[in-house]
C-alpha cells in the first residue's frame, strides 16, 4: 500500500548442501582441498584433528581476501578448489549478511549425524570400561525404556558382545539424525 520497510537478512540456515550452494562454497564434501565453510581444514585433517584449536577458522577478513584472490584470478577452477569457495554469494551486496557469520552449522548432518554419534560412542565406552554400567544393561534399558509415541525410529541396541568370553563394544553403525536426537535426549 505504497508503504516501504526495511528487510534485513540475518542467516540462512539449511543442510550443508544447500546453504553451500546457496554461498557458493564448494558442495564436494568428499574431495577437495577446503570442504568446510566453517574452517580452512584440508579432508585429510578433518579426519584426523578433533579439536577446533588444530583449525584456521573462517573469518570474514579471511574470506574477504580469498574473494579478492578469486577476482584476480577470474575465477580459476583450481584456485576455487583449492579455497574451496567457488564464487561470489549474491547476498554478500547485503550489509546484515557476511557467508562466515550468517550460515550456521547443519543441526542434523554435523551435530545429530556428525559430531554426538563419536560423543555418544565414547562416552559409553568410557562408562563401561570404568565399569559404571555394563553392556547387558544398557540394552535392556533400551529395550524396556517407555519412549513417548513421537520417538519414532527408535534406537536399537547400542552395544553388542559379551557372548564367549567376548567383552561388549559399542556397536559401530552410524544412527539416523532421528535415533541420534532420541539418545541425546533421554
């Protein structure tokens, strides 16, 4: 009603896929030299570093100049790969928005199928090698717990083992996002 507003845009959040290619990141996750829009780890360390210190993180300084440097270089498809940016994100023109500060991590690939399988994982092995709880009864729980009705997709069972002398192990299957929210929640 010939009104105006001011819209500003924050974050765009998304699964990895998407926001990359919203950005213009990279969308190679398996290959490539810089595969995270979050950090400048190479694949070999990301399999192999854990902690956030061991990384060079993006920030907009860094990223800004690695813009400057794909301008110069038009864009080169090595240069691309290798920075892992693959050209200009059209809502960088936006002064609310900057692709290091408003694309937050994806909650279900990095966290629910990333990052808390590992945490659970260890975890579990730690309580049952400190013999807080055993495998055989971490499974009946899991069998006799009372999940609500909305847990669909429940989890499994968690270790496995403790047959022939055999100790139990956490078993090693990567849990959907879904059974992975449930373990973290209960």
């Amino acid at each position: 009603n010939g009104k105006e507003f001011v819209v500003r845009l924050a974050a765009a959040v998304g699964d990895n896929l998407g926001v990359n290619d919203i950005a213009v990141f990279s969308k190679n996750f398996a290959s490539g030299s810089m595969m995270c829009r979050h950090c400048c780890g190479r694949k070999e360390e990301i399999r192999e570093k854990t902690h956030e210190d061991d990384f060079q993180l993006r920030t907009k300084q860094h990223y800004d100049a690695q813009m400057r440097l794909l301008e110069e270089e038009d864009y080169n498809e090595s240069v691309c790969s290798v920075l892992g940016i693959k050209g200009p994100c059209p809502f960088s023109a936006l002064s609310s928005f900057h692709p290091v500060d408003s694309l937050p991590p994806d909650l279900m690939h990095d966290i629910l199928e990333g990052v808390a399988p590992s945490t659970l994982t260890l975890t579990i092995e730690k309580l049952m090698s400190d013999k807080v709880v055993g495998g055989s009864e971490l499974n009946e729980a899991m069998t006799s717990f009372p999940f609500s009705s909305v847990d669909t997709n429940r989890p499994g069972k968690i270790v496995v083992g403790g047959t022939q002398g055999k100790p139990f192990h956490v078993r090693r299957s990567k849990p959907t996002a879904n059974e992975a929210w449930i373990l973290l929640r209960l």
